[in-house]
C-alpha cells in the first residue's frame, strides 16, 4: 500500500515537516489538530479553539477522502480541565448521534504551547467509495 500525505490550506504545523494526516489504505490518521483560524491564530477562548479544532478535523479527513462518520477513534489534550465543557458542546455537534460516536480519550495536558488549549488526533477507517 502506498503511503499519502494530507494537506489542507490554511492548517500546518509550522515550519515542520510534519502533515496533517497520513492515508495508508483505508486507515486516515490525523497528527495533532489544533483550533488554528484561517490566518494561522490561535483563537483565544476555549469554545472558539474547540469550534475550530473540529471543523480543522473536518477539513483534514475530508482532504483524505473521509468524513467524521469514518472516525473510530478521537484522542483530545485539553490545557486545564474547564475546557472539557465547550469540548462536550461540539463533540455533541460534530457527533449528534449518541448511538454512533467514535470513542474519545480525553487527557489534561498542561504543556500545550502558548495559547494553545485543546488538540486532538484522530483515527478513521475510510471505506474504498469514500476516497478512491
């Protein structure tokens, strides 16, 4: 199987050489996907970065061929144990259905850089009509 990076305009992880997934078959996984907006900020409330998070998320498995129903898997580091709140809130956006939620595992982790307060990583089993 040949290995793909995935790219999407407006998201990176700087000046490393990192992408923002991988696609090997149909396995998507994600690097860390933070609330980064278009111009490259870090917007400076919990809600707003978790908002921007998701629909970065949305972005990245769609540029690999996948949506959120392909996601099995959602790991989120969250600075300080009150951003676990506006998470709930889009989690139950992004994923409406509670019979059909991937599983999450959500970590404090207080050294996230700067302003940064929630990121996540995902894993997605992305089905051939999906993506090929």
């Amino acid at each position: 199987m040949t290995r793909k990076s995935i790219e999407v305009e407006g998201f990176s992880h700087g000046n490393l050489p990192i992408p923002a997934g991988s696609r090997v078959g149909p396995l998507l996984v994600t690097g860390g996907i933070h609330g980064l907006d278009l111009s490259g900020k870090e917007p400076g409330d919990a809600s707003a970065q978790s908002k921007r998070m998701f629909g970065n998320l949305k972005s990245i498995l769609e540029a690999g061929g996948a949506s959120l129903e392909d996601v099995a898997r959602i790991t989120v580091h969250i600075k300080v144990p009150e951003v676990r709140s506006a998470l709930n809130d889009d989690w139950i956006e992004a994923f409406p259905d509670k019979d059909s939620r991937p599983a999450r595992h959500t970590l404090v982790n207080e050294q996230l850089p700067g302003s940064m307060l929630i990121q996540c990583d995902a894993i997605a089993f992305v089905e051939e009509q999906h993506g090929e």
